[in-house]
C-alpha cells in the first residue's frame, strides 16, 4: 500500500474523488465509484464486476485542511453481495475439492495484464493536484507491522 500527502492543495477529498470517478468513466473497460463523502473518502477503480480493484483512500489531513492524504491499495470490488458470494464459493469450493483453491490465481492475471495500473493512477493523481497548486509532501509505502521483513 502506498501513500502520498499533498501540502497546500486548493482542492476537497470530493474534488480529486470525482475527477478519478471521470478519469476512469472515460474508458470502455473501466469503472470506479465514490464511497463516503466530506472530508474522508474512497475511490474504487476497477473492471466492471471484477476483481480486484484498486481503492484509492483520500483524506484531508485533520491538522491543516490544505493538505489532503492519498492512501492506494488493492481489494476486491465492494457491491452488496458481494462479501455473500465470496464467503459461500470459497466454502462450497473447500467442501468438494482443495483444487478449488486455484480459483484464487486469476486476480493474479489481472494484474499482469495491466487492466489498471497504480502508476496510472498515481500520475493522474500528481498532475490534478499539481495543477490545483499541491506539493507533494512525502510519498512512503505503508507494511504492516507484523508483515515487515
């Protein structure tokens, strides 16, 4: 997961969330949508229906409002059967065969083909918020704290 915070932005957590939600609407292949709204938001892009997905955190910071934080990370796409079906495939899978354990390989090939690209992302990110008048302030890549080699 990585993270970037931008200093002096003259924009909300609403406006670089919309301007992602178009950027990616553009496409045939693409979608994204908004979760939360305010000062504390999240950014879904990904294939329609598909996973996974790339979620992209956005925040304003709590101790300067000019600064917004932006988190990005992968996850599987949010709908509201989703966490239903994943939950009852996985069991059904492991009760018949542990074959069904390499069902969980084909996000693999997603990513290799490069269906999204967090580079992309991050680039359309940079520029919109450089064009609002945002420094880009630190730029780090988020472990887990028992996950650190």
């Amino acid at each position: 997961m990585q993270q970037r915070i931008y200093c002096g932005a003259d924009v909300s957590p609403e406006d670089l969330g919309a301007h992602l939600v178009a950027q990616y609407a553009q496409t045939r292949r693409m979608r994204a949508q908004i979760m939360g709204a305010g000062t504390s938001l999240a950014v879904q892009i990904g294939r329609d229906g598909r996973a996974p997905a790339m979620t992209v955190g956005i925040v304003q910071s709590p101790d300067d409002a000019r600064d917004i934080i932006v988190t990005m990370g992968e996850q599987q796409w949010i709908s509201n059967d989703s966490a239903l079906s994943a939950a009852a495939g996985s069991l059904v899978g492991a009760l018949y065969s542990p074959f069904a354990l390499f069902g969980l390989i084909w996000p693999v090939k997603h990513i290799l083909r490069g269906d999204h690209s967090p580079q992309d992302a991050w680039s359309s990110i940079d520029a919109y918020m450089i064009q609002h008048g945002a420094v880009l302030a630190t730029d780090q890549t988020l472990t887990h704290p028992h996950m650190e080699e």
